[in-house]
C-alpha cells in the first residue's frame, strides 16, 4: 500500500511529493493531466519572502503586511510559520536550481535573487523569475520529481475519497484514458488540488480546470470547508480575454487610468481595494486601462516580456505605445478545505489539504501577491512530513470496493442516459450569475437570488448529461463531472456570502459597507453525516 | 469561416462552420464542442500560451491553439510522433522520457555567486512549457524513434551551463548516444516554437561542451582520414 498519495501535480504536489520521498515515504502523484500543465505556471509576478535583497525587509514586516490584508480572518501561527520559513523555502528553491532574476552584487546563493515590488508589501520582497516565476519554479520541480525518481499517474480524475472511521483509506479515480473507475488504497493522502475560481467561467484569470474538485470531494466525504466566500478579484485582466497580467506591471511602476486619462487609485494598494477602486470606474460607464508606456522598451521587455506577448496577441496592443484595456476577474480562492496546525482536513484523519484547494488560514479575507507560491512551496513541503508522519502509523489493512463499485455505477448510469439536455450552457450561465452576483460588489437580494437560481440548476442537472458516449479518452464526460463539483460548490459560496452580514477584504456587502467584530470568524461548513457519500 | 479537424474515430477531416471574426483556436474548438459536437476531443488548460497543453498542428505546422487565430479553410490534425488517443489528444508519455534519459535537472549543486548575465545565459531555455511542439516538428523521428530530440537537450543545455551545477559532464554523458549528434540542425524546431526557444543553437552549445569532454561526432570517427582511400584495392590484380 502507498504510503503517500497526493492528488494534483502543481507546485504544491509536487513539492509535497518531494518532502515525502525524502523522508522515506513511498510516494504516488496522480493527476488530471500532465505535471507542468496546471495553474501554478500561470503564477507571474513572485514568491515571497523577506531577504532584504533589496532594500531593508525583515520577516517581522513580512507577517504584519500579511495580517494586515487579512483582515483579522487569519490565523496568525500560520502566518508567522509561512512568513518565517520564507527565506529557508527560496534558499532549497535555489538548490533545486530555479533560475530565478539577478541582482549583480556579487554575493553567494539565494543572496543574489532580485525582488520586486507588489501590492501591499512594505519592501521588495517577491523573488522573481521575469514574469514567468511559477513556470520557471513548476518545472524546476517537475525536473527534480523525475531525479528522484517520483511515480506518476497522469490522467486520472479524482472522484471521491474513501473513508472508514473518519480516516481516510484511499481514493476513487476515473482513468480517463481508459474510461474506468479505479481504487487506489494509500495510508496518507495529500489534496494539492487547486482552488474553484473557474466557477467563474468567462470572468476568471483560471484554467479551465479549476473548479474545485478536491474540496467538492473533501465535501462529500464529510470533510470541512471554510471561507468559501473569500474570492480575489484580479484587478488587471486583459478586457475580452481575461488573460492575466501580472500585479508586477504595477508593482514595477504602471498606473491604472481612466477614459479621462486620470488615476484614480493608489495601484500598490492590496487586490481587494484596487480591483473595487476599478469596478466602481466600470460601473460608472468608464472604461479602465493599464498604462504602463513610461517604463519603457527595454525594462518592459526586461522584467515583463509575457505580458507585452499577451497584451500584443489577445488584445491588439502594445504595451509600449498603447494603454491596456483592463478589467477585474474572478483569480483565487482564500477559502476551501478547512486544516489544522498540521494542514490535515478538519474532519477526515489521515488527509492533508496544501495550496489553493485548502484554506490554512494565511490569506485570510485578502490574499496578498507573492504570497500563493510561497505557501504551495513552505506548506507543500510541511504537509509532504505530515502525511508520512501519520503513514507510519496507519493501518495497512485495505478498504473495500463499496465506494469504487459505487462510482462504477454511477458513471455507469451516465452513458445509458439517453436525451439528456446539454450542460455547457449551464456551464457559461453559472459564470454570468456569479459574477454578476457574487462578485466583487455582493448584494444580499442579489445573492438570494443567486442562490434560487443555482439550486434551480442544481435541480435541472438530473436532466443533464453527456452526449459523448466513448468510453475512453471522453473530455467530456470530466467536463460534466467538473461542471457537477462546481455546481455542488456553488452554494457553499453564496450562502456564507449571505450570512457575513459585512464587508472584509474581498467580500464587500452594499448596506454592509463596515467591518464588524461579531463577524471576525470563518464560516465553516460540512455536510450532515446522513448527506456524505458513505 | 470553415475550418477542417482531422478525427481520428473516421481517420478523416471533418468540416465545421464558425462564426465570422477574429477567434483564438482553442476558442473555436470549444465552441464546436459546446454547440456543435461535444465529441470532438482536444486538450485545455490555460488560455495563455503557458501551461502547455493545448499544441496541435495548423495547416502542417505546430501552433497553440490558443494563441493561434482561426483563418478560413484552416486544417487541424494532432501533433506528429505521438500516439493519438483521440482527434487532437495525444499521448505525451514517450516524449516526456526523453527528460529521464537526458538526466536534466541539477546533478550536483552548489552554492555560486549568480550574476544578471547568468540569468540571462539560460532565460530563454527555461521559458520552455514542454508543449512538445518541437518534438512533432522534428524530422528526425521519422527515422530515430528514439532521438532524445529538441526539448529534452535544450534542458540538458540549460543545466549543464548552470554555475549551481558541480557535475555537468554526467550530463553531457547522457546525452552521446541518440543525442546531439543525431540532430540535422534543419531548425525546424526552432521555426516552430511558441516561447521563441533556440534548440538548434543549444544543441550546437552542447557539441561544443561534448567535444570539451572528449567526446567526437561518431560520424566523422567512420570516415577514414588516417589512410588515403583510392577507392579500389590496389593490391586487386591488374
């Protein structure tokens, strides 16, 4: 049996992978797709931490920058813990061979990586890689998985996690190759999952494939969920594309300006302030660009070159002569699988949540930039030791074939429905309505609304199913098995939304325009035991 | 606008219909699957050319898919050398191994002083997303299956130039047989990549660093220049 199976091959499995393997765990990495495919290589501007490479920084200004944009909803041993571990974390980055941007000051090892500048930070504390900084750290990883001989098993969807006694024995996958249903028995499980923004379909910075099957699964097998309501909203994506472009256009010295020409925000305020600064211009009829023209040819092409691509092939302009229509969308989710001090799932022994799929309460109401690849990397590798901690004390004894013969059936019943309306135009209205409802200005008629209409949907989707009846290689069998975690994921969302009666960080309530003390508490949910799939 | 898919169920080019206007191709295929055949298979991620997953073959030449803009009468087939699973989804397994035989990933490191010009040594190498564009525009596999090919020897270039890396010769060890001497140096991979990656001038790099470590193009080692050849056996009786 596995000792360690982690589910995802982004930054975060992979890095937990690694600190299994080293402590002596026989470790397995299954994934959806392939290992350098996931949304940690869209990570642009850095990862943080304070090595005063330039400029002063301390670790201290690093913790209180970050509790500061939490808004009180973090837990701040986590945070201390993240913030603290930050420079040993790029120090092993470093050793692993990330080829992270230089200053020349002819120092030695991670004292010579550059910082930048991002949003919310009181000194230039991102390391960087140009604006490819979570490609460049994803495949340095990928490179190390394959020296150290890591095993991995592409292309298999994850469908539920089987648990006995509140501990988890081990998982369900679709093999989507092939088209079955397999069990995987393991000791230890690590969810490195990702997080739910693509919910927002159409308004979103995400991969099509975020839609948050791991905490959908946490969900169902009776595990918790917290701070589901806490949705980042990127202040720059490019307008009809909502391709990313980096906080670091800003943080290196863009402003943002309306149709007048005028700024109207200070831009290195945290997201939250910035991305609401930008909606409030839209909704008064303006249109919002990013400017970034006096930086420059050459330091654009210098620190930004993916983003003078992107601006040039999805919008038509160049960064250097043109502004960049911008507007903001949906781009991280603080909440999500709710862990312990020891990152394992509040309610299932045994699994352990690590990246955006999990809520370890470092981001609180507000994550900072810069602060996403450190906790996949700092937090990867402690829940890489915890998960083969406990797996050296587990029972070895396998769990049945309920939950697979279960699944089998199910999948089953998928292909022998015939006239099954299509989902993928639910797929798109979903995206409508959250954002449109559940976005960066929420309004409690709005989201009661909302909240009819997804559970009028999630009524409609026994209507719904595949038209595709291949058994093998059926894309879009798993886009309807995504479509049916985002849609199980949705209320969760709207309903805490609708029970903070307030405004924190990125969840800003008309009516409710304040801060309030009784609300300075996370909103966990879990299913009743009865609801869970046992 | 029309455009033609090559499906691999009846190994022949279907023909759909698009609205008019400018869509990336990825766009286009999602919409023929949303609206008008959800058969049609093909892989997704990102949207912003960096993820990697979504490379395919426009017209005979590899292109991302979403970075590509549709053009009337466009032909879409998967990429070359790889397994189709099914229409434009391929199977990358066998390529990825090419990373394993290289060994390309830091052998021995080291702490060292790195300066902006180090940066700049390998910045380009390691903008590669491993879309596998090169490895399918490679003609060497039409004739080596097994050539370690384009993707996998730029990484083995980029490690073996880092000051971080104390045992670069075991790379360059690695890298001999169906390696840098097996590539013509015809730069269709550089043609096609996506990232603007050179691996025609990284594996010219690593011959130079081969020859360093002693090694020689073997085919130039079956050529006889040590005995002068007269094309006929002189001692063959006249």
């Amino acid at each position: 049996m596995i000792d360690v199976l982690v589910i995802g091959s982004g930054g975060a499995g992979l890095t937990a992978a690694l600190s299994a393997k080293k402590e002596g765990a026989s470790v397995l990495v299954v994934g959806k797709t392939y290992p350098t495919n996931s949304q940690t290589s869209m990570a642009q501007g850095g990862i943080n931490a304070a090595l005063g490479n330039v400029g002063e920084d301390h670790v201290s200004s690093h913790i209180a920058d970050t509790i500061k944009s939490a808004h009180g909803l973090c837990d701040e041993d986590m945070v201390r813990q993240m913030c603290a571990d930050a420079p040993q974390t790029i120090e092993w980055l470093e050793n692993l061979g990330v080829p992270f941007s230089r200053l020349d000051n002819a120092k030695k090892g991670k004292d010579t990586v550059a910082q930048r500048q991002m949003g919310g930070a009181s000194a230039k504390r991102a390391c960087y890689a140009q604006d490819y900084t979570g490609l460049k750290i994803l495949h340095t990883l990928y490179d190390t998985c394959l020296k150290e001989n890591i095993n991995f098993l592409d292309e298999h969807y994850l469908l539920n996690l089987i648990v006995k006694d509140d501990t988890v024995k081990g998982v369900t996958f679709l093999d989507i190759q092939a088209g079955e249903v397999k069990q995987i028995d393991a000791k230890s499980v690590v969810m490195a999952t990702g997080g739910y923004g693509a919910l927002y379909h159409g308004y979103t910075t995400n991969a099509y494939g975020s839609t948050g099957d791991g905490v959908a699964a946490v969900l169902r097998a009776g595990g918790a969920v917290s701070d589901m309501e806490f949705i980042q909203f990127h202040p720059t994506a490019l307008k009809h594309s909502s391709i990313l472009i980096s906080e670091s256009a800003r943080g290196e010295g863009g402003y943002l300006l309306n149709e007048a020409g005028e700024r109207f925000i200070d831009e290195l305020k945290p997201r939250d302030e910035v991305a609401r600064a930008i909606f409030a211009q839209i909704q008064e009829g303006q249109r919002v660009f990013l400017d970034v023209r006096h930086l420059g040819a050459e330091k654009l092409m210098e620190l930004l070159p993916q983003e003078v691509a992107l601006c040039k092939m999805h919008e038509h302009v160049d960064p250097l002569t043109d502004l960049i229509p911008i507007t903001p969308v949906a781009h991280y989710t603080m909440g999500g699988i709710d862990v312990d001090y020891a990152l394992e799932v509040n309610g299932i022994k045994g699994c352990f949540a690590v990246g955006e799929c999990s809520n370890a309460k470092v981001h609180g109401a507000n994550r900072l930039g810069g602060n996403s690849l450190l906790e996949i990397i700092a937090f990867g590798r402690f829940a890489g030791e915890n998960a083969y901690k406990h797996s050296i004390y587990a029972s070895s004894k396998p769990a049945d074939t309920t939950q697979k013969e279960k699944d089998r059936r199910e999948i089953k019943a998928l292909f022998s429905q015939e006239d099954r309306s299509n989902f993928y135009p639910y797929r798109e209205s979903l995206g409508d309505l959250f954002y449109g409802k559940v976005g960066i200005v929420r309004e409690n008629k709005q989201l009661h609304v909302a909240l009819e209409e997804v559970i009028s949907m999630q009524i409609s989707q026994k209507e719904m199913g595949i038209s595709d009846k291949s058994q093998t290689n059926n894309q879009n069998l798993i886009d309807f098995l995504e479509f049916k975690n985002a849609l199980l994921l949705a209320p969760t969302i709207i309903s805490a939304a609708i029970a903070r009666d307030e405004s924190r960080g990125a969840h800003y309530k008309v009516g409710f325009e304040n801060e309030n003390d009784a609300f300075k508490q996370h909103i966990v949910l879990q299913w009743k035991k009865e609801e869970t799939c046992k | 606008m029309q455009i033609k898919i090559l499906r691999s169920k009846t190994n022949t080019h279907q023909l759909y219909t698009l609205p008019a206007g400018e869509i990336p191709l990825l766009n286009a295929l999602t919409y023929i699957k949303e609206t008008q055949d959800a058969t049609l298979t093909f892989s997704a991620g990102c949207r912003a050319s960096v993820c990697g997953t979504c490379a395919v073959r426009v017209n005979g030449r590899e292109e991302l898919a979403c970075a590509y803009k549709v053009k009337p009468g466009d032909i879409i087939e998967p990429l070359q050398y790889h397994p189709v699973l099914r229409d434009l989804k391929v199977d990358k397994h066998k390529a990825k191994e090419t990373l394993l035989t290289t060994t390309s990933w830091l052998q021995v490191s080291k702490e060292a002083s790195l300066t902006h010009s180090d940066e700049k040594l390998t910045e380009k190498q390691t903008d590669c997303i491993l879309c596998d564009s090169c490895y399918s525009a490679c003609p060497v596999y039409a004739v080596n299956p097994d050539f370690l090919g384009p993707f996998a020897l730029t990484r083995a270039y980029r490690y073996s130039i880092d000051k971080r890396e104390s045992d670069a010769k075991s790379i360059i060890d690695n890298i001999q047989s169906n390696g840098v001497w097996d590539c013509t140096l015809c730069g269709e991979c550089t043609a096609v990549c996506p990232k603007g990656i050179d691996p025609k001038m990284d594996i010219t790099m690593l011959r130079g660093l081969s020859v360093q470590e002693g090694y020689n193009d073997p085919s130039f080692m079956t050529q006889s220049f040590g005995t002068p050849d007269f094309g006929f056996d002189p001692n063959a009786g006249f």
